[in-house]
C-alpha cells in the first residue's frame, strides 16, 4: 500500500512483512516507477496511475 504521512512523505506498508518504510528515492524504470525504501529495498511498480490518489494498493516486484 502507498500513503502519505503527516508530513507529506511517500510511505511504502508490505502487508506480507508487516513492514512500512519511507521512500527515500523514486526512479523511472523501463518497466515502471522503482521506489527505493529507507531500508534499502528497491520496489518496481507497473502502473500506476497519473495522478497518483492515495492511500491505494497496487502490486509490486522487490528488486534488490
């Protein structure tokens, strides 16, 4: 699931991890948007949709 925090960051929750993580960099891929996360983790998203509403669940492939 994406959000936004309270102070307007993009937060990553992974429902499976029980994990939420802030984004601290977004790239434009080949395939999609890659998200990497404050603890490391780089998350591919395949559309999504512009303008982005959130709080949404989209899927996503872990990278790295």
């Amino acid at each position: 699931m994406l959000r936004k925090n309270n102070a307007g960051t993009l937060m990553v929750y992974v429902a499976k991890k029980d994990l939420e993580e802030e984004v601290v960099k977004e790239t434009d891929g080949a395939d999609g948007k890659i998200f990497t996360l404050a603890n490391g983790w780089e998350l591919l998203f395949t559309n999504l949709p512009d303008p982005l509403v959130l709080p949404q669940t989209f899927e996503a492939k872990r990278l790295a």
